[in-house]
C-alpha cells in the first residue's frame, strides 16, 4: 500500500496504509507472546519473555540498519541514473535548483518503493515460513495458562 505514493499523496494516502499495518501489528503481538510464553514451563516464562523483547529489540535495530543502508544505496543510484537521463537547459538558477530539487524528490520515491517492495517481499517469506512451525499436541497439552504482554 506504500509503493503507491508519490508528490500527490495526500495525508489519508499515507493514514490509511498506517492504520491497516498497526491493526495487523496490534494483532500479531499479543498472540506471539502468548505462543512463547506458553511453550516453555511455568517457572521460565520470565526469561522467555525477556529473550523474547531481547530478540525483537536486536531485529528492529538490525531492520532499521538494513533498510537504512538500502534506502541510501538507492538513493544515490536513483538520483545519479535520473540526472543522468535529464536535462535543464536554462540560465536562471532559481528555475535550475527547481529541477535539481525535482530530481531528487524523484529519487526518494523510487528509493522508497524498492525499500517496501523489499520489505514485502521478506515479510512473505517469514509469513510462509511460519506455516512449517511444527507444535506438538504435548505442548498444546501443557499450555494452560494464557500469558499477557504488559
């Protein structure tokens, strides 16, 4: 849903796609933990949730690291592969900044939809990847309790 902006979004453009991410996001979580906390037994539910905010605090800085550096790699390429193919044949330097700013506002763009598109396509992966996750009845057994993410 983000691949779809550009210079004429407006704010329910980008709304809309955030409110739909939080909700799946809202969704996700407490489920996740839930799973966790009740495959190990009862007196290592602390530490399963600690390895647990451990794991998802070193991923979101590992993430943030990745698509960052992708972001700015793409940048680059984006504004160097755009100038290249451009032109401003005037004198007037106020008109020529317009047209450079131009090229770089296109250049985040493009940037911006490869990084989604990037980050679609890894999310596919780990969600199809979830489907093999093997739980044993045993285990399904022994979770008793229902654990709460404070």
């Amino acid at each position: 849903m983000f691949t779809a902006l550009d210079a004429r979004s407006t704010a329910m453009d980008i709304i809309i796609p955030i409110s739909i991410m939080a909700f799946g996001m809202g969704l996700g979580m407490a489920q996740r933990t839930n799973i966790i906390t009740t495959a190990v037994p009862e007196q290592e539910v602390g530490s399963a949730s600690s390895v647990l905010a451990l794991a998802r605090n070193i991923a979101g800085a590992f993430g943030i690291a990745v698509f960052g550096t992708l972001l700015n790699n793409s940048i680059t390429r984006k504004v160097m592969e755009t100038a290249y193919h451009s032109s401003i044949n005037i004198t007037n330097p106020i008109i020529y900044q317009q047209g450079a700013s131009l090229i770089i506002f296109n250049a985040y763009m493009a940037s911006y939809k490869i990084v989604f598109i990037t980050a679609s396509a890894i999310l596919l992966f780990g969600a199809i990847a979830a489907l093999w996750i093997n739980v044993s009845k045993e285990d399904m057994a022994n979770a008793k309790k229902v654990h709460v993410e404070a």
